[in-house]
C-alpha cells in the first residue's frame, strides 16, 4: 500500500514525500510515460529496469527518470521509503520563469537514465523543497495567486535540483543524438534572439537547415513546435520587462519588436488571457 496523506496533484504535476510502499504494482504505477520522474530513496533499497538497463537504487541516491521511457520496478525492500517529483513536459515549459540555463534543458531531452548519491544536505534542501512545492499545490483554487507561488515553488526546486545535479555528474558525458544537439542549440540561440527575432525561418536558417525539417526535429524531440517555444519565451520577457513600472507598455512592444503596442496587447492577452496592463496591476498587488 502507499500513504496518500502526502501524495496531491497539480495539472501535470505529482509530489510524493516520504512514501513507503509493500506493493510493487502501486509503485509501478507512480512512473507515466508523458511524465518525467526525479525519484529519492530515502532508505532502503529497489531494482528498476530503465528500458533494457537494471538499475539499483540505494539510500541517498536519486534517480531520473526521462519522459517516453519503458520503466518496472524488479524488487524492492521491505523498508523501501521514497520521495518523488513527477511533472510533464508541458507544465516544466508553462511553468518556466525565464529561460533556464540549458543544463535545465537536458533534463528533458537526455535519452539516459541518471543515478547520482546524494550528500546529506542536498537531500534535506530538496525535501524542503519538496515540502514547500507541496504545500502550494493544496492551497485552495480560490487563493488569487496560486499558479504564480507552484510556478516559483517548482522553479526554485528544478534549479537547485539542476545544481546538485550538474556538480555530482560534471565528468559525465551525456550522449545527445544529432536531432538533440539541434535542439540545445536551438534553445541557445532563442535565449539570446527572441526579443528581435519572431520567425522560425530565422531559428532555422541560424541552425543550416531547412525551416520545415527544424520544424519537423523539433516537433518531434519534444512534443512541442518551434513556433510554440518562440512565442512562450516571448511571452517570459514580456513578463520580465512588465515588472518594471518604469517601461511602458509601447516602450516594450518596441522592445520586442511589435509593430505597435496594439499588437504586443493583443498577443500577450491571447497566450496569458490578460493584457499587458492587467498583467502588470496582478503583479504590483502581489508586491
């Protein structure tokens, strides 16, 4: 059996925090394959097969778990008691307060299954974590800012998470496929041109290829299109330079390169369901 008092749920998103499990169906069940899964085990021990590869997990290990993966859990001891992050893809876009650093990136599109021990600390940090994402997730739907503070929450959580991570396997060599390495290098050069540059065509002529095979690799590395990641990272920087009530709002369409402050309006209300003005009076009220 597993507890349910500290299992909840966000659109997207599980957090489990010091689960014990007798049940290796029940167990097997907190692993999605649209989902990607950062598993602690907090004491004891499990066998997991990772598509074609059996992995043990001890103690004070964490283990990630990539989305489209075939995951089964082979054995499990009797005082196994794990925590666990699991999120789509699309709510890691969504829920993206800037454009992360491209370690970020590499969670989701790693191909491999990545073990690494933790120290004490790191682990009590990310079960703090963990219990501050929780917390936000069951504040009622009635709380006016309750998307913002799970936003905050689980970025604060993935990049410290991204941290520990980064300095505990900086001597390995992550694989990527050629489709892949296109990827990151796509999200390396939206970081430093989405302000000005709009098109996928430009993306695409930047990376070499033909826009409709970028398009295509993109679409097919990462459910998402290229249009879509343009436009969202758009969106952050608008976001970005509306918290700044010295700007105005034409000052920041011109920023990013709109041809008027009609359409920067039209555009940021169609994707956030606020204009830019009402977007700024929720922050200045959060403040």
């Amino acid at each position: 059996m597993v507890s349910k008092k500290s299992k909840h749920y966000h659109i997207g998103l599980q957090v489990y925090i010091f689960e014990r499990f007798t049940s290796k169906i029940a167990f097997n069940n907190l692993f999605k394959a649209d989902h990607f899964s950062i598993l602690i085990v907090n004491s004891g021990s499990l066998s997991i097969q990772i598509n074609d590869i059996e992995i043990t997990v001890l103690g004070n290990e964490i283990l990630v778990v990539p989305i489209k993966t075939s995951c089964e859990i082979l054995t499990m001891s009797d005082q196994l008691q794990i925590s666990l992050l699991s999120f789509t893809t699309e709510f890691a876009f969504e829920n993206s307060i800037r454009r992360p650093h491209i370690r970020y990136f590499e969670f989701f599109i790693t191909k491999l299954s990545s073990k690494i021990f933790l120290k004490n600390k790191d682990i009590i940090l990310l079960i703090d974590l963990l219990i501050l994402l929780n917390s936000k997730v069951l504040r009622p739907n009635s709380h006016v800012f309750k998307d913002e503070v799970v936003l905050f929450s689980f970025n604060l959580l993935l990049y410290e998470l991204a941290g520990i991570y980064y300095r505990s396997s900086w001597h390995i060599s992550l694989q990527h496929s050629k489709k892949e390495r296109l990827v990151l290098q796509f999200f390396k050069i939206l970081e430093l041109n989405c302000r000005k540059q709009h098109s996928v065509k430009y993306y695409a002529n930047n990376l070499g290829v033909n826009t409709d095979h970028f398009s295509k690799i993109i679409k097919q590395v990462t459910d998402k299109t290229a249009k879509q990641f343009i436009e969202e990272a758009i969106v952050l920087e608008a976001k970005v330079l509306l918290q700044n009530n010295h700007l105005t709002i034409l000052y920041i369409a011109e920023e990013l390169h709109f041809s008027d402050s009609s359409a920067f309006s039209t555009f940021f209300k169609r994707h956030t369901s606020l204009s830019p003005s009402e977007y700024r009076s929720r922050i200045n009220n959060l403040y």
